[in-house]
C-alpha cells in the first residue's frame, strides 16, 4: 500500500498540459515552472523529469532548438508531434553518464511530423489507430535501446499513412526501423540510408516488421549496409502470428550489403522482392543459420513471394526455401500474358561455402518455377544449373525446381536483337523495353549484348 501510494504521488507530480489545443514550444515549457524544461546559459533546453503533452496540444520543435534528456527521462505525447523545424535542430542527452529514454507517442489521433532533425542517443516510438507519422531528412544515431526493444523509430500499435524517407539511421544499438508483433502497421520506407545499426549484435534485421492485416508496406531505393555484424541482418519481414493478410510487402530497388543476410520473409506473406542488389551478406557463423541473400520460411504453406531482377552476390546461400511449400515464382516465362507470368532476370554471383555453390536451395516440398535467371556456371545448360541449385533431384521428399530455359539463352538473344537492333532502347531477353535497364541482368541495346550490374 506504501509503494502504491508513492507511485500515485509521482503520477501526481508529473507535469501534463491542459488539452486545450495549444501549442507549446520548448521555450514556452522553459517558463512553466512544473514542467521540469529549464533554458541552460548556452542557450539550449534541458529536460529533467517526464512530462505529458496531452490530446489535442501540439508539442514543437523550433529552429536552432537543443533539446537535452537527462537520464532515464520519458517525453510522452498524446496529441501532435511537429518536430519539423526550417531549419535543423538537435534531441540528444544532457550527459555522457545520462541514459534518457525518449519520446512516447501513442495518442489515439496524434499525428507526428519529423524533418530536419537529428536525434542521438534516444529512441521514438509511435502508434495510434488513427493517427499516422511523417519522418523525412532526419538522422537517429546511436539510439541506446532503453525505450523500446523493436527499434530506433518504433511502431506500438496499428496504424497506416507512415511514411519514412530520406532519413539516416547510424550505428544505433538495436534496429533501425520496427514494430511489434502483434501490431502490423501500413508504411514506406523510401531512399533511406542504414549503416552499421544494432551494434549491440543482436537477432534482429536493420529493417524489422511485422506484415498483415490489410496494411500495404512499401520498403524502396533504400541503402541498408550492415557492420559485418554475425548476427543482424538486412530486411526481415514476418507474420509470425499466423494474423490474416491481404495486404502485400514491395520490397524493390534497395542495395544492401554485409549483413548476416540479405531478405528473409517468415511466415504467411504476400510479397514482391524486385530489383534489389545484395552483397556479401554472408556473416553467418554457421551457414544452417542464415547467410542468404533471400530466405523464405513458411510452415504454413500459404504465402506468395514474388522474386524478379535481382543481383545475389557472395552470401553463404543465394536463396533458400527453409520449410514448408509457400507459393514461390522466381521465373515463370512459358505464357508473357499468364497471370503468374515472370522474366526472372536474377542473377546469381559467388554464393558458397567450403567450396561449393549454392545458388538455389530448396528444403521445401512444394515446386518452384526459376525459369529466365542467369546461374552461376560457365555455361546455363541443365546440366551446369543443376550443380548449383539442391532440390528433388538431389532429394525424393523435396520439391522440384524448374529452371530451364535459363536468362542466357542465345536463341531469345538472336531474336530480340534482330527485333529491335538500333532504336536505343533496352531490351531484355523477353523482349521487353525501357528507356534504361531496370535491374541488372543482360540486355540487348543498339544490337549488342550487354551485361548490366
């Protein structure tokens, strides 16, 4: 009863705004005696207790603004974020002994705006059914991982409409981006730079979410390059719950590098995994644990992954089917106007270990189409191809993968280049045409063939 009743009195002290629709900037709170904002003599705000930003006020940030944290000290928001300052302006700690925690936005309707701001050392998390966050031209640097466990920028509930792009996420303790697993959240994440994050080496991806429900998740042009890290990897995106999904995950045109792998999908998933361009990501101890560029786990049997142009080079496993028999297309060119119709165009470098390749692993017993792909042999005959991919020619119970005819074939080559051979445009070996090549593989242009990477 004594603990109780202390814990009401803290409750009691801590300062709360009155929800009338105000906005308060942190020089207004520095002249609320109860708010525990003080303005320090260089100019800058520190904040020494926790304090509440109630529904309907508006908490901002302004230009030049310093915002110091001291330890273990929680800012929680319960109407509007606008910390998207014209100019810049700074979040970060009061001390190098201080270990604050961060800010705690979880209003039912609060919405968030981050722009232009740097955040060091402290963590954000964010979600409410109808409210939806906005981070652009930001930077999160070594987030210390004490207010949330999913991440840097983090998700506590369902919500859609989040957007974060053009942000720089730098060698903070845990991931970068994430979100519970019981809370899907509808978001993209577009033209972001990810190096060296979760340097504290645990099981977790840069990139960490939870897909269901009928949210939609967007991750684009995004460049995730890890520490060499042997347990982080790049994108991980999972439905480990078994939650219903008609949503569906784009994961396209991101360069990812040196992680402890490249994509895995876990669970039951719709996804689409083109244009990606994965290096080296092979820090896996032991290879039976990861070391894929592209890795899909589903006991369910029920998810649909979608796999075209992209470049796999130097992982462990180029990319393995680890259980289960889910809907897998990396290559389907029989019918160009089936509903399942795919180029392929995935091109497979380097991947092995202990001097084997290993291009294709399928551990599953469902059958896979990887029609169109350039293999890792000298020559893309069947004979070559199947030393690089392990399936139910190597083993009766697992699935068969279907690989011919493959990306080299200098029959379509012949014809394409005879179609179409100098009107400047590119043409890959489908006979397909962009103004530019749109993934790398080969292609014909101005009646020549050409490798692009």
């Amino acid at each position: 009863m004594i603990m109780a009743a202390m814990a009401l009195a803290v409750s009691a002290d801590e300062f709360t705004t009155d929800g009338s629709g105000k906005v308060y900037t942190f020089n207004a709170l520095s002249q609320i005696e109860a708010s525990g904002v003080t303005l320090q003599d260089d100019g800058s705000y520190l904040v020494s207790t926790d304090f509440t930003v109630a529904a309907g006020d508006v908490l901002k940030i302004e230009s030049g603004d310093v915002i110091k944290m001291g330890h273990n000290v929680t800012v929680t928001i319960d109407g509007d974020a606008d910390f998207a300052p014209a100019d810049t302006a700074l979040i970060t700690r009061d001390a190098e002994t201080s270990v604050p925690r961060g800010f705690w936005m979880l209003g039912e309707n609060g919405n968030a705006n981050l722009k232009n701001l740097r955040v060091e050392y402290v963590g954000i998390v964010f979600g409410g059914l109808n409210s939806s966050l906005h981070a652009e031209g930001c930077t999160f640097t070594l987030y210390n991982g004490k207010l949330s466990s999913s991440g840097t920028l983090a998700f506590n509930a369902s919500c859609d409409g989040n957007v974060i792009e053009n942000c720089y996420f730098v060698e903070n303790t845990l991931n970068a981006i994430g979100n519970g697993a019981t809370n899907p959240v509808g978001i993209t994440i577009r033209n972001n730079v990810l190096w060296h994050n979760v340097t504290a080496n645990r099981n977790k991806p840069q990139i960490n979410l939870t897909c269901a429900g009928d949210y939609d998740v967007y991750i684009e042009g995004n460049q995730i390059i890890g520490g060499q890290y042997t347990l982080s990897g790049g994108i991980g995106v999972s439905n480990m719950m078994g939650m219903g999904h008609t949503g569906k995950v784009y994961i396209e045109n991101n360069y990812i590098a040196d992680n402890r792998y490249g994509i895995t999908t876990i669970g039951s998933i719709d996804a689409v995994i083109r244009g990606n361009k994965m290096v080296n990501n092979c820090y896996e101890t032991n290879p039976n644990n990861g070391g894929s560029c592209i890795s899909v786990y589903d006991g369910s049997s029920t998810s649909n992954v979608y796999i075209e142009g992209n470049w796999m080079e130097g992982g462990l496993w180029g990319i393995t089917i680890v259980t289960g028999a889910p809907n897998v297309n990396l290559g389907k060119v029989d019918d160009p106007t089936a509903q399942d119709y795919n180029p392929g165009n995935n091109t497979f470098v380097n991947n092995g270990f202990d001097g084997q390749r290993y291009d294709l692993f399928n551990n599953g017993t469902g059958d896979i189409w990887a029609q169109g792909n350039t293999w890792n042999v000298d020559e893309q005959t069947q004979e070559q191809i199947e030393e690089v991919i392990y399936h139910q020619a190597d083993d009766p119970s697992k699935g068969l993968v279907i690989f011919m005819p493959a990306h080299q074939d200098d029959t379509a080559v012949d014809e394409v280049s005879a179609a179409q051979p100098t009107d400047g445009l590119y043409y890959n070996l489908m006979g397909q045409p962009s103004e530019a090549p749109v993934a790398p593989g080969i292609y014909i242009h101005n009646g020549k063939k050409i490798l692009v990477k």
